[in-house]
C-alpha cells in the first residue's frame, strides 16, 4: 500500500484481528520514506482460484466473471 502522505511504499508494523468480528484485520502501516505511520483495515481475505488470475509482468489483475463463479460454488 502506498503512503497516503507522500505516495512511498509502507511496510507493516503490527496487523491484528478485529475482536468482535469472524474477519477483518487492523494493520499499523508505516511509509518507508516519510515514515508517516497510520491504520488500514483489510474486510474479509477471499480465496482466488489459479484460473482467475491474470498475470501482465509484475502487474496482476483477477477475472471477475471467473471470481464470481468460484464464490459463489463455495457458498
């Protein structure tokens, strides 16, 4: 995630699950160049299947039609 100060890469300091909830988590972020530090929360970790994936070089972008499909044979 980049810093929402200065736009640089952060890393994580600390990440937690959110008490009370079956999913979610609570990140403490820090910016590696400003070191500007602040939370993010991540809702639910989804499984992605192999097939929805599409690799463009060191970009990747998932299928959704494909995503839907598996999500939906999972409920």
């Amino acid at each position: 995630m980049n810093c929402p100060k200065c736009g640089g890469s952060s890393r994580v300091i600390t990440s937690r699950p959110v008490l009370g909830l079956e999913t979610g988590r609570v990140r403490w972020r820090a910016c590696c160049d400003c070191e500007y530090r602040w939370y993010t929360w991540q809702a639910e970790e989804i499984a992605v299947p192999a097939h929805a994936i599409i690799w463009a070089g060191s970009d990747v972008m998932v299928d959704g039609p494909k995503l839907r499909r598996a999500r939906e044979a999972q409920l």
